[in-house]
C-alpha cells in the first residue's frame, strides 16, 4: 500500500459507444464525486467487416482523450484507472490504436473482458445504491455489449457478457436511421437468440428487482416518463407503447420523443430492442435505473487497489485453492524471490517496483495451477488457464502478463513471450521470469529447510549466484541443475555462473 494514499483519483471507461471519466475526491477511503466527462464517440461505428478501426473514428476517439487527458494526464501513477470495452476487445489494430491513446491521456489503458466488465458494472451499481439483502438482476447494454448480472449487496452471482449493444444493433438493422416493423421484428429476434441460452439463469423467478445500468437505459426511462407511458422507471406496459410508437416511423428522424438527447437518437432503436427482447424473455415486468455503472465499479476496484484490498489478489487465492496448489511450497518461493529482489534493488528499477513485486507473489501462487490437468508441461498448462480463465480483476493485459512469466519459469526460456507485451512489461517481464525460474530451481527439493544465504547479481545479460563454503558441492542436484539452467539461458542470451 502506498505510504500516502493519494487525495484525487479518476476512472475512464471506453466504451463502444460514449468515452466517460469521473474524478473523485478519497476523503478518508471514500470517494467523492467532483467531475464527470462523457462524449458519445461511437467507436463501436468504426469497426469494419474486417473488425479494422476505421481511421477518422480513431480521430475522433484521439481528440476527445486529448480533452480527458487535459484533465488527468498530470494524476500521479497509481491514481487512475482506464479501461477499454467490446470494440477495444474486437478491433485487430487495437494495439496501435491504444498507444496513441495512452500518449493522449498519460496513464495506461486496459482491456477488460465482458465478465470483468460485468463484474464492475454490478459493483458500481452496488455502490450507488442502498445496500439490502435483496437479490438484483442488473443489465446494460452499451454499444457493442450488453452485460447481465444477478448479485446480491456488494457480490456478484452470476455474470454474462453478450455480443450485442445498441450501436450494433443499429448500425445492422437500422442502416442510415430507415426504420420499419420487420427491421425491429428482426432486431428483436437477434437480441432474443442471443440471450436464449441464458433465459433460464436470468429468468425473473431467481432475482427480487430489476436495475438498468446504462445511458440507453437511462434515455428509454426518461422518454418513457416524459409520454406519460411510464412513471415508474422502464415497464413492459411503457415498452410495448415505444415500441409500437417506432413502428409506425420510417426514419428516426420522425420519432419525435420528448427528452431524447440528439446525440442518442441513431443508436436508440438498437437499445430499444435489446431491452425490449431482454424483458419478453426474462419475464421482466418494471425496471429502476441506476446513475451507477462501470466507472463507479472501476472507482471502487481503485480503492481496494489503494488501500491493499485488491480483487487480484483474491482471485489468485482462489485460483489457488481451485487447482489445489502446495501453499508452502510457494511460500518458500515467495521467501526466496522477496530475498532475491532485495539484493537487486539497488541497481534495477524492477525489483523495487510495487507492481512487479505483486506479479511475482501471484506467479509463485500460481505457477503450479496446471499440475492439477497434467504433470508434464504442467507450466504450459498453468500459462493456458491464466490467460484464457475468467479472473475477476485482471484486465486482459494483466492475464498475459502473468501468464507469460508462469509460461516461461521452467525449461525453455523464450523471449519472444514477451515481446507483444505492453511497456514496460515488454522489457521488465523477462527479468521477472529470471526470478521466479531461479526461485524455484532452489526449491526443487520441496524440504521445508531454509536455503544458505546465497548472493545474486544481474548486469545486464549476466547473472552471477554465489553460494557459502561448500553447499553447492554437498548439494549435487541443485548443481545440476544450476548447469541445465546456465543452457536453457545462454539460448536466450543470458549468462548464468555460478560458485
């Protein structure tokens, strides 16, 4: 935990549809809110046949950070959370695009999966609501996904993520704003097909109250309210009236509804038809609506991150305890690589940084996972599971991460694992596996008895381990494999000697 917390933090959300950033005051842990930023870039739009991010819609997405980043851009490391959604996750040129977007705003983004993004969403809903013991079905839809969650108080209980949002929907069946009662008929049924497999897990008889999440939600309440179709958040009863209302347009220019924001008006039908499948198909009689949603959870998840309560974290322990991991043996690991980076810190940035510290308790937690499928190539395995599990707090960056140092602890140490990897992870991450494979070759044993105390040095591609009076001679294994592993690191470059 930093030794002083800081006093403002800020939280983005990229989103298929609008970009949105909150900054809050930390007054004693808690947040408060004293900016809100949102544009509606339409990034969902820009996605082509080939799910290539068309260059003006990249543009525009740039000028507006540049406005965010004016902001924030200054917020000390640590302070702000940003996060990318379903057109970030789907978009082939989204790495190219993300180092622009990282220059515009100073602080690095995330891409997050439809489960992560689920998870906060019911968390920032959690926050602004009153706590009760009640069981909640939670939805939004955004512009490229809408997210389905039953939770009750602070806890998510079940969570989905569906490849479909209101930007989607719009651009693929109400082209250039033509409308008609087929186009919405046919929205609608893609929308219920979608969420057909899920109708039972959802259904109205598992949850107590129904939430919306989102501005779609939010617009479909107020316009609903403003005809006098419902003065009670979003009912079936004032659904069926929009929605016949919009079957008798052809364009969306001719919907004439009452405090409809302009800006919302291309992609309203979409939503609308999401929403309108999701209640016929989940039994949904009335709706509230929420002002929280993602940014709030992210908001949330940055406190913890603050003050040392971070869903990582828990995760990893649950990760843990699912693929029954030997805990002391990676106790042993964690104790030996702490003494390592302690030796180191002096000469490399790596080994005192909080965050890289923090990968490596989690790689020691979780490098044996795989052992649990299969003992051989039980690294790859565990690699596998890491990057390709749905683990509550880990942004998509932070699973390859992890799971490229746990891919490379043992045998073949191949640098190229590490060359996609954002910076500075590209360059510190292959230094963070010298650790983690060093730590464990020293365990190899698996006794409980302490290790000598052993010195280590790294200059450069050169690392030099030297042992007490004649331990490395009484202990012939470690020094077999000290010399397998001076192999598998001269084909990667590195030098290993040893005394």
């Amino acid at each position: 935990m930093p030794i002083k917390p800081p006093e403002i933090v800020a939280a983005v959300d990229l989103g298929s549809n609008s970009f949105h950033m909150i900054v809050c005051n930390l007054n004693n842990g808690t947040p408060q809110t004293i900016d809100r930023l949102r544009e509606m870039v339409r990034l969902a739009s820009g996605l082509d046949t080939n799910n290539i991010l068309d260059e003006s819609t990249q543009n525009r997405a740039l000028a507006c950070l540049e406005r965010f980043g004016q902001r924030i851009r200054h917020f000390p490391p640590g302070s702000v959370r940003i996060v990318g959604t379903n057109t970030l996750r789907t978009a082939k040129n989204a790495a190219q695009f993300l180092i622009k977007a990282e220059q515009a705003l100073n602080h690095p983004i995330h891409i997050i999966s439809g489960i992560e993004e689920a998870r906060l969403i019911y968390l920032g809903v959690a926050y602004s609501l009153s706590s009760n013991a009640k069981l909640r079905l939670v939805i939004d839809i955004g512009g490229g996904s809408t997210e389905y969650i039953i939770g009750t108080g602070e806890t998510p209980k079940e969570k989905e993520s569906l490849h479909m949002g209101c930007v989607s929907l719009s651009d693929a069946f109400f082209k250039e704003g033509r409308l008609s009662k087929q186009a919405f008929s046919q929205a609608t049924l893609f929308a219920e097909q979608k969420l057909e497999p899920f109708k039972k897990k959802f259904h109205y008889s598992n949850w107590d109250e129904a939430i919306g999440a989102s501005g779609s939600l939010r617009s479909i309440a107020k316009v609903l309210q403003a005809a006098n179709w419902s003065n009670n958040g979003i009912t079936w009863q004032g659904l069926e009236k929009l929605v016949a209302h919009i079957n008798q347009c052809d364009h969306i220019n001719n919907l004439n509804l009452p405090d409809l924001d302009p800006e919302r008006l291309p992609v309203f039908p979409g939503g609308v038809a999401i929403i309108y499948a999701t209640f016929k198909s989940l039994g949904i009689e009335q709706m509230t609506v929420s002002d929280g949603a993602l940014r709030e959870g992210l908001i949330q998840d940055l406190v913890g991150r603050i003050y040392n309560e971070d869903m990582r974290s828990v995760t990893a322990q649950s990760v843990a305890d699912r693929y029954h991991t030997d805990k002391k043996h990676a106790a042993q690991i964690n104790k030996t690589i702490n003494i390592i980076l302690n030796q180191l810190s002096d000469h490399h940035d790596w080994a005192t940084d909080e965050d890289c510290v923090q990968f490596l308790d989690w790689a020691a937690d979780l490098h044996e996972i795989g052992i649990d499928i299969a003992h051989s190539q039980y690294h790859k395995h565990s690699a596998y599971i890491i990057e390709n599990g749905d683990l509550a707090g880990f942004s998509n960056q932070d699973q390859l991460l992890l799971a490229s140092i746990i891919r490379a602890h043992r045998r073949k140490f191949s640098q190229a694992l590490f060359q996609d990897l954002p910076p500075p992870w590209n360059n510190f991450a292959p230094y963070l596996t010298l650790v983690l494979r060093l730590a464990v070759l020293l365990h190899r044993n698996r006794l409980e008895q302490a290790l000598p105390d052993f010195k280590i040095a790294i200059i450069k591609t050169k690392i030099y381990l030297t042992f007490p009076g004649e331990w490395l001679t009484l202990s012939p294994l470690t020094y077999a494999d000290l010399l397998q592993e001076a192999d598998y690191l001269k084909a990667a470059g590195f030098k290993l000697e040893f005394t």
